[in-house]
C-alpha cells in the first residue's frame, strides 16, 4: 500500500510550490473524467534498497497498475491484486485512496522537476525515502476497460482471499 500511495502522490502532486497552476491543472485533467497514463520507476532507500516500475493509468478514483508481475485494480471502492503466476487475488477495502484528497500529501514530495510530461522527486514518509521517476504522463482515450477485476471467470486453481 505504501507503494500505491507514493506512486500516485508522485503523479498527481509533484509540481514545486512556484507551479501552482501545474498541479490545480493535473487535479482538474484527474477529476474531469480523463484517464491518465504513464510509465513509472523507483528506487526506495535504505539498507537494501528496494527497485520497482511499472505503468500507470488513473482516472478519479479508479486506478490500474502494471508492475513486476502484478497488476492492481481499483475501482475507487474496492481493490483486487492479481499475481496471475502464482494464480492469487487479494480483494481489499479501497474507498480510502489518496485521490480523495491530494492536497493532504504535498508536504512528502522534495526535490521536484516536472516539465507536463515527465516528472522526477523524492518522497519522504514514514522515516522512508523514495525517489521517483514517472515518464509519458499523458491522457489516453476510454477503453471501455473496466478498473474492477472480474473473479467470476476464475477456474478452481486460483486462490481468493477477500479481506473486505
């Protein structure tokens, strides 16, 4: 989850406090019903750290996320985790996502460069550092693609663990 919330804290509020308008500008493209995708990397900090990328797209909030063999579903309520390898859904509660409220994270993301397309930061939470790095930040038609998982085509060999 921590991973979730980094990634679209970086997406959606890494614009430095002189570029008012550019996050008043990506906050209104995410609630006027437009999907946004883009393709992500990072590095998290510490000891070992800790690579990951993926692709991303949003729109509200509902989200699906691409990443190292997994891929995460929300539909602003509910969020299913799909190891489709190891043939494994995790369902969770999802109704608390930082796309509810945005402006409540811009005090984690340090050290912005953001040109409309790409953007670089760090974020800092939880004693935690994180750099980020998202490219192709760009709107892309309605698929008609749902971002819930549907469970019900699933053969026995699949595990389900709903935690709702």
């Amino acid at each position: 989850m921590k991973r979730l919330t980094a990634i679209i804290a970086a997406v959606l509020l890494c614009c430095p406090a002189w570029a008012q308008k550019g996050l008043d500008d990506v906050i209104a493209l995410l609630q006027s019903g437009d999907r946004v995708s883009c393709s992500y990397s990072y590095t998290l900090r510490g000891n070992v750290p800790v690579k990951g990328s993926g692709i991303a797209t949003i729109c509200g909030a509902c989200y699906h996320i691409s990443e190292n063999g997994l891929d995460t579903w929300c539909d602003g309520s509910t969020v299913w985790t799909v190891d489709s390898e190891a043939r494994e859904v995790i369902v969770s509660e999802g109704g608390n996502s930082i796309l509810a409220n945005p402006g409540a994270y811009r005090s984690i993301v340090q050290d912005l460069r953001f040109d409309g397309h790409s953007l670089s930061c760090t974020i800092e939470s939880q004693g935690s550092e994180m750099d980020f790095r998202a490219s192709g930040i760009t709107t892309v038609p309605d698929s008609g693609e749902s971002f819930a998982f549907d469970t019900s085509g699933l053969d026995k060999s699949w595990i389900i663990t709903d935690l709702r």
